[in-house]
C-alpha cells in the first residue's frame, strides 16, 4: 500500500484547465466512490477549490488508473491533462498535504481558509465512508502540523492582499467595527473581498454604492448592506465611518467639497478612508481635511510588501515543523508495521500464560500444596518464555551473528555489565 498525491493547481495549470478538472460541491461525496472503485483505491478523499484539485489515495497499484479515470470523468483528452499534473508518493505526499494545509502552496501565502477547505474535503469523504485508518491518521497529523505551524509562527498573521490590508488597517482606527457604518464605493472583485472580511469582523453596516444598482444589490444582499447608487453618496456621506473605495472611474468620485459637508453633519466626528483606485476614486485634497485618515493604494502596499517579507520568514520556519512532521509521519507508519507481531507475540505469550496457569489451578484442586504449586508455576512459565530466545541466541552467537546479540541487549533492557565477555 502506499499514499499519493495526484493534482493539478494554480501552479501547474491556467485557470481554464482547472475549471474544467473541479468537482462540484454538491458531486463529490458520489464521486468519490466511483474514484474508489474505478481506480481500484483502498482510501481516498477530493479537494477541490478555484485553485486546485488534488486527490489523495491509499493503494497497491500504480496511479496512472486514477490518472485515466479523472480525464475521463472531466471529458478531457490525457495529452492535455499530463502536463500539468503532479503525482506525489509517501514522504513527498505528506510533506505537500502539510504544505497545502498550512498555505505554503497557496497563490496567497499563508491565507488561512485553505486549513477549513482541507477539513471539509475530509470530512466528507469520512461521510461517505472512502476513508479509513490510513488516511484517518494521514489528515489528523497533518492538521495537528498545521496547528502547530500557526501557532509557533506568523504565517498568517499579517494581511497580504489590498483588501485585507484595508480591513486591517481599520482596526488600528476602530477599536470595535461593531458600531462602525463602512461605505463602500464599487462592487467589483477587491470591495466584494472587502465587505467578506468586514463582515468577519463584525462590522456594524455596510452601505455598497455602484455605478449601476443590480451589482450593488447583488453584493448588499449576501452581505446584508444596503444598496445605493453612485448618485447617492452625498445623501449618505455623512453616516459613514469609514469609507473604502474601488471603481475602474477615470475620475475622482468623492471631492473635498462633499467631505466637508458630511463633516459638518457628522460634527466633525473623524472619517477614516482608503483609496484603492487607480487612478484615485477620492481626491488627493481630502486627506488635507483635519478629520479625514486618507490612505491611497501605495500606503497599503508598503505594508503588504513588509508583511509578505514577513510571511516569507515564517515560511522557513513553517518547512522545518513540516520536516519534523514528516519525520514523525515516518516513525507513526513504522510503529503500526510492528502492530501486527507486537499483537501476535503478546498472543503467544498469553497462550502460554493460560497453559501454566490451567496445570496450576489442576494441582490446587488435587490437593497439591500451594507453595509448591506456584513454584512450579513459577519455574514453567520462565522455562516456556525463554526457551525460544534462547536457543535463538545461542545459535546467533555460533554464527558470529552479533547484531542479534546486540538487539537482544536492547528488546530486554540487558545492563552493560550483564553483557557477555568477549
């Protein structure tokens, strides 16, 4: 038997491969017994994410059965899918799980929803019963790595995209996004990931404004905001405490006049804004205004490009914890090898235990004294246990076998000075 790794990712193929490798959601608990039984695989369990799609199975045969059945589930010709794909074995197998798990193998380094990904692919293959021991332990060591790998270092502690940099930065304003209103001027890629991460911080509300108002009810609704056009902003101005910006706009949207009137609605009550336009969607003289905190696109930068130096630091950190777990991975495989003759041996020596036992209890009923009785219970059972072991070792020490020797000393805690004189 032994594990595998077989995908494809952001790496390894564009996205219009990759879309057309993905499971959907809501197919993998079926596919994943049609994988198992058309690729002959003992265990197996499907991540599929926008970035990657990897499969990870327990088997004694060659993965290029698994190979040929994911082109021929997805419809895709082998020649096109090869190229891009890896097949990882064993140690280099564990190693990228961890990776993946940690987001070492992510397009963004250290983004921490991966871990949840990892968890749910698990899951539900553990629900659809394609996984057992192996890879039940195989994902428990690797998750019980990734603790560790954000505990110990600061993978992903800092934000590395313009959004979360944004999100990040209003938290050293606002001690509680809680009572913060947030405007947010847009509804394109960045302000949707903007309004998800305030909204994982428990943000008070969010007004969405857009050019046109169906993409800007579209995104108010999964995120409970209201909608409003661009037209509007200057009636709602005055209600936001923070304000985050990003249209594709050739021209400034907010001037320093429509600022100032809302600061006085507001009675000066500070405005905390980011500009993440290019070019800007808030008028440079905003950020003169004695109430206004205006960050443009290249002040969050400055602190990605530190953080990702950052993150690229705890990266190393994070490959000598996934070394170690290997290195324990190895010795949990080499410790269930020795399960079966540890099991078998304490059944032999039970064997014997309840033979010397049956003779003792025998001569007890027949009136045999007790002291003699466990005196020759106690000499049967020494002459039984050591009786193999020793004629093994005197036939080792015949044939100059010293290692056997030497393993004897170990497996019976044999001192230094009861070794045999050479």
């Amino acid at each position: 038997m032994h594990l595998s790794v077989l995908g494809i990712n952001h790496h390894t193929a564009p996205v219009a491969l990759r879309e057309r490798v993905a499971f959907a959601p809501e197919k993998v608990a079926q596919v994943l017994n049609d994988a198992r039984q058309a690729a002959g695989l003992d265990e197996v369990v499907i991540l599929s994410t926008c970035n990657r799609t990897e499969i990870y199975a327990l088997s004694d045969g060659s993965d290029a059965s698994l190979l040929r059945w994911l082109a021929d589930y997805q419809g895709l010709a082998l020649e096109d899918l090869v190229p891009c794909i890896y097949d990882l074995r064993e140690d280099e197998a564990i190693a990228h799980m961890m990776r993946v798990a940690c987001g070492l193998d992510s397009l963004v380094l250290g983004e921490p929803q991966i871990l949840g990904q990892v968890k749910s692919a698990f899951t539900v293959a553990r629900e659809a019963g394609t996984v057992g021991t192996y890879l039940n332990n195989a994902f428990q060591h690797v998750f019980s790595i990734a603790k560790r790998v954000r505990s110990e270092t600061a993978i992903g502690q800092n934000p590395v995209s313009v959004a979360y940099a944004a999100v990040s930065l209003s938290q050293q304003i606002f001690t509680d996004l809680s009572q913060v209103h947030a405007l947010l001027i847009g509804a394109g890629e960045t302000i949707e990931l903007v309004a998800r991460h305030l909204r994982q911080k428990n943000i008070g509300a969010i007004t969405v404004a857009n050019r046109t108002l169906a993409r800007a009810a579209e995104l108010a609704s999964e995120y409970s905001a209201q909608a409003i056009l661009l037209s509007e902003i200057p009636e709602h101005l005055h209600r936001a405490d923070m304000v985050i910006s990003s249209t594709a706009s050739q021209l400034p949207i907010l001037g320093k006049g429509a600022v100032e009137s809302a600061l006085k609605l507001r009675r000066h009550k500070p405005m905390f804004m980011v500009d993440i336009a290019v070019p800007r969607d808030i008028e440079p003289e905003v950020g003169k205004l004695n109430d206004v905190y205006l960050y443009t696109v290249d002040d969050l930068r400055d602190v990605i490009e530190e953080n990702r130096r950052s993150r690229a630091t705890a990266a190393d950190s994070a490959e000598q914890i996934i070394h170690e777990g290997v290195e324990n991975w190895q010795k949990q495989l080499r410790a269930l090898a020795a399960v079966g003759t540890i099991r078998a041996f304490r059944q032999s020596v039970e064997d014997i235990r309840d033979t010397e036992l049956d003779k003792a209890l025998t001569a007890l009923q027949r009136g045999q004294p007790a002291e003699e009785v466990l005196t020759t219970l106690a000499r049967g059972l020494t002459n039984k246990l050591l009786h193999t072991p020793t004629m093994r070792l005197k036939q080792a020490g015949e044939e100059g076998r010293d290692d056997h020797i030497r393993l004897a000393h170990e497996l019976f805690d044999i001192k230094a000075g009861c070794q045999d004189k050479k």
